[in-house]
C-alpha cells in the first residue's frame, strides 16, 4: 500500500499507529482539556498496543447457555477459512453440506493456507472437534439439511448466485444465517433477504469480516478522533499478481470431482458445466467480479472511515485484458467514487450548475483492482489535511503527517488548547513529553485477528442473548454486518459494475439504500438466464 517506503519508516508508521491509539485511550492524567475516552476505556492494557479482548470492545462477553449448533453449506475454501476460525465455545457445526467430494474431504482433513498475505490455515472439523468430527452429518443436498432441526444456525459459503435463494430457504425454515459476502448477485434479492429474516424473526448477518476486526475498529476510533484533520482522499486497492497458471480462480478441477459429477448432475445443480460449478467466480451468471469479490471490502472500509455514508456517484474503467479464456468478467477494474464529505449538504443538489460549491464537498475514493501485478498488495490509505493513516493485509496501520518528507516522522497525540487531540510530531529530536510519558514507541505490535472469530462469536451470542429474553431492539445484540448495512456494500459493488459495463457515470440513489421497493434501473439486466 505504501510504495517506495524503507523498512525503517514502515516501522516507524506502525509505531506512530501504535502509540496514537494508545495515547487516545490512555490519556496521560492531568492533560488538560483531554476528555478520558469510553471508546477504549478497559480494553487497553496500560503499555499495550492491542486491546486486550475484541468480545469486550465488541460489546459481547461468555456465552451463557450451550454452544449454538451450527450448519455450514458450501465446504470450499472458505467454508474452510470458517470452520478453521471458530470457536467451539460459541459455535459447534453438527453438520455440513456440499456437491464437490474433493471439498468434503478437505473440510474434515483441512489444509494449510495459500502463503499469501492474510491467509488462514484451514483447520478442518477433525483437528477441531477430533472423534467428533465423526458425528458431523454430511448431505449432499441443502434442503434435505433444512429439515434437520438440531440445526438452529447456518453458515452459508457458497457460490454468490447462491447466498439469496439458500439464505431465504434457510430463514424459512427457522435458521439464523451468517452469509458470506457479497450479500447477493442482486439488489432485490439483498431486499427479499432482509424482508425473510424479519419475517421469521431470524437474525441474519453477512460476512465482511472488518466489522470485527480490532485493527479497523481503532483506525475508526483514530479517524473520528479528528487527528487525521479533513480526509478529502481515500486509496483503496487490491492488486494481485495472477498469471494464468496459479489464477486461483480458475483452479485445475480435481479428478474425484470429475469423475463424481456427471454432466446431468452438474445440470440438476443448476449449473451449465462442472467449470461454472468450480470456477464459479469468473462467470457473470455465478459470480459478480472483482468489485464483488475484493472491492466491496475496500469500499466497506472507506465506507465506515468517512461515517457509514453512501456514496454520490461512481464512474469506471472495467477491462478484460489480460486472460485469454473464456471467462466473462473483468481482470482489472478502476473506479472513482465521490462520497460526502463532511460539509456536504444532501438538500443541495451536487451539480445543480457549474461551480455548485457542495459539489466540492465531497470525497473522492479512488479503487483499483488489477490481476497482472501484486505490488502494493490490498489496503486503504486515508488522506487527511493533518495526517495519512495506512491500513494493509488487514493486519497492520501506519501513521505519519501529510507531508511527504513525514515517513521518516513519529508522531503521537497530543491535546491542543482547544482540549481536541492532535498529531505532534518529532523528527530525530527527543520525543515530545506525552510519548515519553507512555514509553515513546510501545512493544511489537500485536497480531491482529481478522475478525472471523469474532463474527462468528458474536453472532452465537445475540442468538443466545434473544432466547433468554433480552430485548430485540438493543443495538448490541444484532451483528454489525447486518442485512441492512451489506446491502448497501453490495450496490456499491453492483452499480460499480454497472458503471464501467455502461460507461457512465452512476449516480446513487438514497432509497435504494432503504426498505422498500425502490431498485437501481440496471438491477432488472443483472440476472442472466438461468443455467
Ligand atoms: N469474507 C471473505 O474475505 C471471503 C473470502 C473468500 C471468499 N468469500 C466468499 O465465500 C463464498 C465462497 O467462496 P469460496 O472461495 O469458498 O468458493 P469455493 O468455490 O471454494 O467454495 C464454494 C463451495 O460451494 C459448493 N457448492 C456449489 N454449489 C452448491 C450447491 N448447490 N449445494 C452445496 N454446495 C454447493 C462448491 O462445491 C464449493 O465447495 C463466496 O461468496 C465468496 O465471495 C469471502
């Protein structure tokens, strides 16, 4: 994310990172004017650069009752990813559906992860659950699954043009669902989904794992402090370097699977050949491309930096330019989103004539996601008048002033007259007397967990918390990534999509982000014949 740094002014980013939320948690005692944070209260050990426990600043504690019994449909790589992620303590899988046979021995056997940046080892149920494992009920088919009733959650992780109709089945049928993102191949189908869970009462959640991650909760907490100053760019991106014989979306198809699924079975799934089944994301019909599958995570992000807002417009360059196959969406995507910005006004039209000066409030987000090229690896930098603040992998933040000499700079937060925190900075001179009081920079910075455990964890929670007659309207017994706010990732990802396919600029409308009928034009186009 950070291109020409040296290794010492990386270091130097994440020890500004470190010692800045330490110091907004832990003002030292008698600064004036500084107003003791809640935000961190409890949840920072003195000295420490992690908090101690993410369930607490998360709002969740122990389980209270017997773990939830669980279901997970769709053992692929990241069924895998799951089962190797969660907590028995929460969460038990008593069963478990899929079509692939490679995939049902690898979900019990588990495997290591890719060895690229952020990549989980995959468990599988026998490492986690040993004899056990042997209790986990297999089906072949999801629906014979729903009638189990020992089942009262299920993780969904299949192919997208899946997650609505089986999360819909499975709401129906009286099961909470954790689905993974992107929430759906349409918009409507994001609303049929909210509308079922109300229906039945269930709690549904969607699996942008940044909701939970502590390392984006603090660089939140850091951002809404205002030491960033005015944040008028965001530079998100996720660059992969794919050559067409390790293109991980398009990997070769086991024997067993081939052997195992004849043509007429692969038909009766629904699918138009086993490729579609297995290479699932570079067909439009199954998958949403890049901006579903990577960007909607950045856009999250950037999303919740600039205060859970919707943005304006996007316009974009999607291009198929570098896989000579056949597949059917782009390998590289390039969009610019305008976003509000902290003085936009919503009843100002943005451009009602040339020169509308609330045009000029907003922010621009620039996206980009390429195949031919990993440098840079994925991130979001955020860009404010007083500081640029680097989150990347998902497991690390750095800090530094706006300038550009400032990468050789440490920084920390101090409290201006006006009792607001600031960033102070210090070249090669002695630090300033607050970070000396917190011991300058703090120890290595802690391993961030991604915050699959987490969503996980909490979703078990709110399940149990409900049944014992806690109120269904308390903010912190619903997940963070509810059906309401994936929705609003999804059209991001979708109109994105549509931007660049139409080649124009695609303007947001506020009430597709709300209940109700109201639909994007393009969202009727998306759907393709069915296989
Ligand atoms: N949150 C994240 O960071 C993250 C990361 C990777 C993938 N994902 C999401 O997870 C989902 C799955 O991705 P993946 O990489 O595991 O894909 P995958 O192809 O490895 O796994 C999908 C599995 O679904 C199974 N399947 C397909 N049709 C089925 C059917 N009708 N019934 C039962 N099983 C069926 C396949 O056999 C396969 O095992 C996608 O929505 C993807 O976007 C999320």
């Amino acid at each position: 994310m950070a291109l020409d740094m040296t290794p010492e002014q990386r270091e130097i980013g994440k020890a500004n990172f470190d010692r800045s939320v330490q110091e907004l948690a832990n003002p030292p005692a008698g600064r004036p004017g500084m107003t003791r944070r809640t935000f961190m209260q409890g949840l920072m050990a003195a000295g420490a650069a992690v908090p101690l426990s993410a369930a607490a600043y998360f709002g969740y504690g122990q389980l209270h009752g017997k773990p939830v019994k669980a279901a997970l449909i769709g053992a692929g790589d990241e069924g895998g990813v799951l089962v190797g992620e969660h907590n028995p303590d929460y969460l038990q899988f008593v069963a478990c559906c899929d079509v692939r046979p490679s995939n049902k021995r690898r979900i019990f056997e588990g495997e290591p992860g890719s060895g690229a940046p952020g990549a989980l080892w995959r468990k599988g149920f026998n490492r986690v659950y040993g004899h056990d494992a042997l209790k986990i009920r297999w089906y072949d088919d999801y629906r014979r699954l729903l009638e189990d009733k020992d089942v009262e959650m299920v993780v969904i992780a299949l192919p997208l043009h899946l997650h609505a109709p089986v999360a819909i089945d499975c709401l129906r049928a009286g099961k909470h669902v954790l689905c993974e993102k992107l929430m759906a191949r349409t918009v409507s189908q994001c609303k049929e989904m909210i509308r079922a869970a109300d229906q039945a009462d269930r709690l549904l959640a969607i699996g942008h794992q940044r909701h939970y991650s502590l390392l984006y909760a603090q660089a939140v907490e850091l951002i809404n402090s205002g030491v960033l100053g005015e944040v008028r760019h965001i530079r998100a991106l996720w660059h992969r370097n794919m050559l067409p014989e390790r293109d991980g979306w398009r990997k070769a198809i086991p024997s067993e699977d081939r052997s195992a699924l004849s043509a007429e079975r692969v038909r009766e799934l629904g699918y138009r050949s086993i490729e579609e089944l297995c290479h699932w994301r570079i067909y439009r019909r199954t998958g949403g491309g890049l901006m579903a599958e990577l960007g909607s995570h950045q856009l999250d992000a950037s999303s919740i930096f600039l205060g859970k807002v919707h943005p304006l417009a996007v316009t974009g360059v999607g291009l198929k330019c570098y896989y000579n196959d056949n597949r059917e969406i782009e390998d590289h995507v390039y969009c610019t989103f305008e976003f509000p910005g902290k003085n936009y006004r919503p009843d100002v039209p943005l451009r009602a004539a040339n020169g509308n000066p609330n045009y000029n409030h907003t922010v621009a987000v620039t996206y980009s996601s390429i195949s031919t090229n990993g440098f840079e690896s994925y991130g979001e930098c955020v860009m404010g008048t007083k500081g640029t603040l680097v989150v990347q992998n998902e497991n690390e933040a750095l800090l530094y002033p706006p300038a550009f000499t400032g990468r050789s700079t440490s920084v920390t937060v101090t409290t201006q007259p006006s009792g607001q925190p600031a960033l102070d900075s210090w070249g090669s001179g002695p630090a300033p007397a607050a970070a000396a009081q917190t011991g300058g920079r703090p120890g290595a910075p802690g391993v961030y967990s991604r915050g699959y455990r987490e969503e996980m964890e909490h979703m078990a929670y709110c399940i149990r918390m409900r049944e014992q007659g806690m109120s269904r309207d308390r903010e912190d017994l619903r997940p963070r990534c509810h059906g309401r706010a994936a929705m609003a990732d999804a059209i991001i990802a979708l109109a994105s999509n549509n931007a660049f396919q139409s080649q124009r600029r695609e303007t947001f409308d506020e009430t597709w982000f709300q209940d109700g009928a109201a639909l994007p034009e393009w969202d009727r186009t998306i759907l393709l014949p069915e296989a």
